[in-house]
C-alpha cells in the first residue's frame, strides 16, 4: 500500500511538473512573439537629406500615402520622372506625396552630383516632389531607409531586393510598408492609381 502510495505521489508530481513547464513554455513564446511584433517598424523614424542639404523628416508625412522610388537620370527607364510628376500633381493635394531617391547602384547611370541631379530634374522633367541626396540602394553600404523598406523584420511585409532604377515602394498612412512595385511598372499604373483612391 505504501508503494502504491509512493507511485501516486510520484505521478502527480511529473504531471504538475510538466504542466509548470508547458505554461512556462508558452509564457516564453507569447513574449517572443509579442518582441517580434514590437520590432515591425515605420518610416517616421527616420530623418534623411533632400538635394539640397536640407533636413527631411518623414514623420512630417504622417497621415499620407507615400510612394518611395529610386531614381537615375541615364537610364532607359528615366522618362518615368514625367509620369512620376503627372501623379504627383494629381494627387499631392489628396494625402499623396513621392520621395525619390537617386542612386548610381545599376549601370553607373547616377553619376551626378546632388547639385546636377537637382538642376536635370528641373529642366527635364520639372520635378516638385521631394527628392532626397543620392544614397545606395543595395549593398554594404545600403541606407538605412531602404533597409526599413526591404527586410521584413523591419517592416513587417516581405523581403525584397532592389533590381533596377525606379523600383517604387508604397506606404500607407501608418508609415507602414503595403506594396513593393517593379520598376517597369510605371507610376500612373492603375493598380498603383486605385491604391491611392481607395481610402
């Protein structure tokens, strides 16, 4: 009877014991999770350089949809600045806003100064969205907004890599990653059109 006894106590303190365990796994994994979700960030954090030495702070965009694109002027796809400038003029007035990027990451077709970016952009193609100094896209020596805009423990979308010029990535008005745009695709796209439309 004793040992019978014995073995019960035994039993019930295994079963309590792993019971501990598992709610203390769980406990682990809940904190883990809710890290990993503290980690997702936005674009409000951060303060870059426009093209001409100014400061540019997107947490002054809260509240719009914004469009990101990286930019070349020597580059077959660079007429799209003209279609750029068309939707940024239809809808800068309606919670929309396009911040350019220019960077000489494909083919060397960025090798301008801020200063001749600047002044190409203007006569060329008349460009008023904000455009930023000219960074790297790719690489080790990446900035940081594009590694917000391509690593998904960042983001909390996808992971992307940037394949060419005029690579167009949309925030909504959180500041929060909601679409990556191949460079192709031109920005008055409808796809692109009815994202800005739909509230």
């Amino acid at each position: 009877m004793k040992q019978i006894v014995v073995f019960l106590s035994l039993v019930i303190f295994l079963a309590v014991g792993c019971k501990k365990e598992k709610s203390e796994e769980g406990n682990a994994e809940t904190a883990l999770t809710e890290n990993k979700e503290q980690v997702k960030e936005n674009i409000y954090q951060y303060q870059v350089t426009d093209l001409y030495g100014e400061s540019f702070d997107f947490s002054k965009l809260k509240g719009k949809k914004v469009m990101v694109v990286n930019t070349a002027s020597e580059c077959g796809l660079t007429p799209q600045y003209e279609k750029l400038q068309e939707l940024y003029d239809t809808y800068k007035d309606k919670n929309f806003v396009i911040v350019g990027f220019p960077a000489n990451n494909f083919g060397g077709q960025e090798p301008g100064s801020d200063a001749q970016i600047a002044s190409f952009c203007k006569e060329n193609y008349g460009v008023t969205f904000p455009m930023m100094s000219k960074i790297s896209v790719k690489g080790g020596d990446m900035h940081e907004v594009y590694h917000f805009l391509t690593e998904k423990d960042k983001n909390g979308l996808q992971d992307s890599e940037v394949g060419w010029n005029f690579q167009k990535y949309l925030l909504d008005e959180q500041g929060e990653l909601v679409m990556v745009v191949e460079s192709r695709t031109l920005p008055t796209d409808p796809s692109i059109v009815k994202w800005i439309e739909t509230n």
